[in-house]
C-alpha cells in the first residue's frame, strides 16, 4: 500500500507568509504560493516554472500538515494527469485521472491546433483553454477563448470525436 511521508512546513510558513499567504522561489519547482491554515482550513500550495505550462497543486490536512492531495494543473483552467489523495496517516486512498474523459482528444492535440492551426502563444494571457464534462450530454468538452482586437473568439470542441461543435466572435464588453 502506498504511503507518503509528506508533510506542510508550517513553521516556515508561519514565520516567512505576508498576510495569508507565503511565496517563495525554489530552484526545482519554480515560483510556490502556499496559503491557508486559518480557522482549521487545510494548507494549500500551488508550485510552477516560469516557462511551464503545467505546474503541481498540493492539500495538507490542517491539523497533521500531512499531504492530503497532489496533482498537476494547467496554469490557467484545469486539472489534469493523476490526482492522488491520501489520509491522514498517509495511505493512498484514492486516485483518479483527470485526463480519461479527454482521451480521445487529448491536450497533446489541443496544443497542437492552437499552436499550429490557430497559431497562439499558450503563454498569452489573451488565451485561454478550459475543459469540461457537459452535464446535459455527458460530453467532455475543449473551450478555447482567445482575443481578436477588440472580440474574443470562441471555440468549443467535443472531445469524444474531436470536432469543433461551436466558433462564435463576441465583442468584448467593457
């Protein structure tokens, strides 16, 4: 049975946070943004390279500082990869691929078609990617959002077949 042994560093945290919240710079995981604790909540922190796309998210249970969840994010929108979660002694209880549903039409393709279709810079912070499971049809389903002068262009793809299901330009209300 899988176990983790890691723990929030709470004196650090309680010693170095402005207000709250903590940051700092760590050479292998980048720009790291730690908050919570207060009033029983768990800690959370979120950890990504400048020049990364993705970066790690991870919950610490409040009273044990122990590793409550852990998984990888896209910067801006969504989770994705594997999301482990743990007790509080530090057995996996759960796990749970965020990615399934987009199997089909994998982030490799998005990036792809934004980058080489579309032609964006994903680090653009006029582009936007989201993702989610349609309630109504149960269809995972890619949102791309990106600006056009003075219109945001809207694009919706099923990610069961891959397919633009939507493209609408909306001017951009100020």
């Amino acid at each position: 049975m899988e176990r983790t042994t890691e723990r929030f560093d709470t004196s650090t945290y309680y010693m170095e946070r402005q207000g709250h919240e903590y940051q700092f710079e760590h050479y292998l995981r980048g720009k790291v943004r730690q908050f919570g604790g207060d009033n029983g909540s768990n800690y959370i922190e979120y950890a990504r390279k400048d020049n990364s796309l993705f970066g790690t998210c991870k919950e610490y249970y409040n009273k044990t500082g122990t590793l409550k969840l852990v998984g990888k994010y896209y910067y801006n929108r969504f989770n994705a990869g594997i999301w482990k979660e743990y007790d509080e002694n530090g057995y996996l209880i759960d796990e749970y691929d965020q990615d399934a549903p987009y199997k089909n039409y994998p982030w490799e393709k998005v990036e792809k078609f934004v980058k080489e279709e579309l032609k964006l810079d994903l680090f653009d912070k006029n582009v936007s990617i989201r993702r989610y499971v349609s309630d109504k049809t149960n269809i995972p389903v890619w949102i791309i959002h990106y600006k056009v002068g003075s219109n945001i262009v809207s694009i919706k793809i099923n990610a069961n077949i891959g397919e633009i299901i939507k493209k609408g330009t909306n001017p951009i209300i100020k």
